[in-house]
C-alpha cells in the first residue's frame, strides 16, 4: 500500500479566504485524483491529473499534480461555505487501483 | 442509471452477529471495489473484482470477511462475529472497463456500528 499524507489534516477559515492542501507520498503515481466528500455520503471525483507538473482549474479550485508524479495540491480561491468537506486526494498504482490519502477536513465559516 | 447503490445505509448489530451488505454498480462498470471508511479518515481497500473475479484482497480483509460478486453484477460483502472495531462506513465504488482513471463512482455507503 502506497502511503498518501494529505496536510492540513484539519482547516477551518472565513469565507472569501484562499486555502491550499497538500498531497505527499515517495512512491510514483500514474495518476492521482481529488475527491470531495461530504457527511453521510461517498466521495465525488473532482478531477484527475496524469502527466507530471499538469495544472487543472475547475472555476475556483486549481489542482496540480508534480513534476515527478509524487505529490499534488488543491487550491482553493475565495473559499465558500459550499466547498466544506473533507477533501481526498487518491493515487494510482501499476495495477490501476487507486490508494486515497489521509484526508483533509475543510471548514469554511461564513 | 441511478449510479451505485447501497443498502442497508444503516445497520446497528450486537457484537457476535452477522451481517451482510448488498453493493449495485453501475450496469456498464465491470469493474467494483469495497473500501472501509472511519471518521474523517479516507477510504482503506478492502477488495476489488473485475467481472465475478476478485482480483485483491487487502490485508485488513480478515478470515471474518467475505466478499462475492457471483455473476458479475451486484456484490455483498459479509462480516462474521462482528467486533466493536468493525464498526466503520462501508463504501463500494466501480468504475468502467478502462479502470479508475475516469474515477470511481462510489455509493453512499453502509454505516455499521457494532455494539
């Protein structure tokens, strides 16, 4: 098992503030995904990254998976009570199975 | 298509008992995950079928549990002689032919706590 450390583990701010979450491992990913995932439910894909130092934008969230396929980062532009949830961030391995990480539990206070 | 459905979405059982969960994937996905999830925690795998095989099984799958995809389509998974530390959000995903790279579907998950 790949492991996914995912920091802040937890993070809460005022709406309208920028956030960023971190996704760190040492083994190399195929790809990696972001999920969001909210109380009683499952995850949602956000998006997939496959190529090293590939930057994605979904309206206010900016995803970036490094240059050696071993890390990624979310970013959150004016933050807003909408985007609470806890954020996963998944990797896949040579048997195109996905390890999520740790998580990240996203509070935004109105 | 509703997407992958999960039933029950509670169960409360006492510590000994078994129970069984039901998973429906999406009808074109062959592929179909079990994943365990505890609060605030992210999913830990459990185990994977392409079509009726299962393909892994992770170490935290113990002898108490069992997972069966018999023609392909839907799957259970069972815990026998649940323990207080079984209790956990159980998620199933699938995912189409190609693998996870389009993302997992997951369903809303089966809530159990053992008491």
């Amino acid at each position: 098992t790949q492991l996914l450390e995912q920091s802040p583990q937890f993070l809460s701010i005022q709406e309208g503030e920028n956030l960023t979450v971190y996704c760190n491992s040492s083994s190399v990913f195929s790809s990696l995904q972001w999920y969001r995932q909210e109380p009683g439910e499952g995850p949602v894909l956000l998006v997939t990254v496959v190529t090293g130092g590939e930057v994605k934008k979904l309206k206010r969230l900016t995803f970036q998976f490094g240059d050696a396929r071993k890390d990624s980062s979310l970013h959150i532009t004016a933050a807003q009570p909408g985007d609470t949830g806890l954020y996963l961030c998944a990797g896949e391995n040579t048997g195109n199975q996905f390890y999520f990480g740790t998580g990240t539990s996203l509070t935004v206070i109105p | 298509d509703t997407g992958v459905s999960q039933d029950p979405r509670h169960k409360i059982t006492k510590r000994g008992q078994n129970v069984t969960f039901r998973c429906d994937p999406i009808s074109e996905h062959n592929r179909l995950y079990w994943y365990r999830q505890t609060l605030g925690q992210g999913p830990e795998f459990l185990t994977y079928f392409q079509n009726e095989a299962q393909l892994e099984k992770s170490r935290l799958l113990s002898d108490r549990f069992s997972a069966e995809r018999p023609k392909g389509s839907f799957s259970t998974l069972e815990i026998q002689r649940t323990e207080q530390g079984d209790s956990a959000m159980y998620l199933c995903a699938s995912s189409p032919p190609v693998g996870g790279r389009e993302g997992y579907t997951f369903g809303s998950g089966t809530r159990l706590t053992v008491v």
